[in-house]
C-alpha cells in the first residue's frame, strides 16, 4: 500500500487551535504542493484530513473528495492514525493531512518499526510504501518534498 503523510501548511497563530486557517503564504504552500502532488496521485487515492479548519483548507488545495476524520485530530496517537489509513494493508492508497508531532511519530514507526519523533515540516510530505521482503514488513520512503523547495 502507499501512504502518503502531508502536513498541514502555515495557519494564523490564533485560539481556539481547530479552527484556525490557513494565512496567505500557506495557501500559496498548499497550492505548490497540490500542483506537485497531483499529477503523481494515483488515480484510486482516498484522502483523510484532520478535521482543524487548517487541515482542511491545506486538502481542499488538492481540489479532490476527501473525508475529514475525527481521529486524524491534533494530538492524535500514530497508531490511530495507521489504523485510519489501513497500514500495511490497505487495498487502496491513503492520503493523510494532518499534524506534527503525531506525523513525525507515523513516519519514525514505518521507517523503524520503533516508537519515535522526527520533524516534518509544515507543508511536507512523506511518501511510503509497505512491501515484504524475506517474511518482513518493511515501509520503503519514496519521497519527501516540501512547498518551498518545489
């Protein structure tokens, strides 16, 4: 299966924190990388995003359905958010824009297979594949972009 872990790109710094939207330089950043993520989506994708206005605003870039999950919310735990999208099973590929640090942990447990945190930029995205080799599950990392190198 491929997941692909996007965070949501530059929100105003205002309270209460699930509603707040995106400021201009994030729409610009969704924008980029929805042009960049686009062409490369597969064509059967099914987007989940945490239900903030700011995750939402960022998958409405994409100009796709997409579903808005409760348990994508922030503070979200990663195993909630691999059981969301199916990990490694799913029979569909899985687009999750969500939030740091819970995609940070997600990513560290595919690449490691161990609890753990790594940064992932606003606005970035990681792209994995789940594959077995020699009766071991392993996430091979395709990819990581961000708005502003693209």
């Amino acid at each position: 299966m491929e997941l692909i872990l996007w965070r949501h790109v530059e929100a105003a710094d205002t309270h209460p924190d699930m509603e707040r939207e995106l400021t201009d330089r994030g729409r610009k950043q969704a924008a980029r990388m929805a042009d960049w993520l686009n062409p490369r989506l597969p064509p059967d994708i099914r987007i989940l995003a945490s239900p903030a206005i700011r995750a939402i605003q960022t998958a409405q870039a994409l100009g796709r359905d997409y579903d808005v999950v409760p348990e994508l919310a922030p503070g979200a735990q990663a195993a909630d958010v691999l059981a969301v999208a199916g990990w490694p099973d799913a029979a569909y590929p899985v687009l999750i824009v969500g939030h740091q640090p819970t995609l940070g942990q997600v990513a560290m447990q595919i690449l490691t297979g161990q609890p753990g945190d790594t940064a992932v930029k606003k606005g970035g995205v990681w792209w994995f594949q789940s594959r077995e080799r020699m009766g071991q599950l392993q996430g091979v990392l395709h990819a990581v972009a961000g708005p502003d190198w693209l």
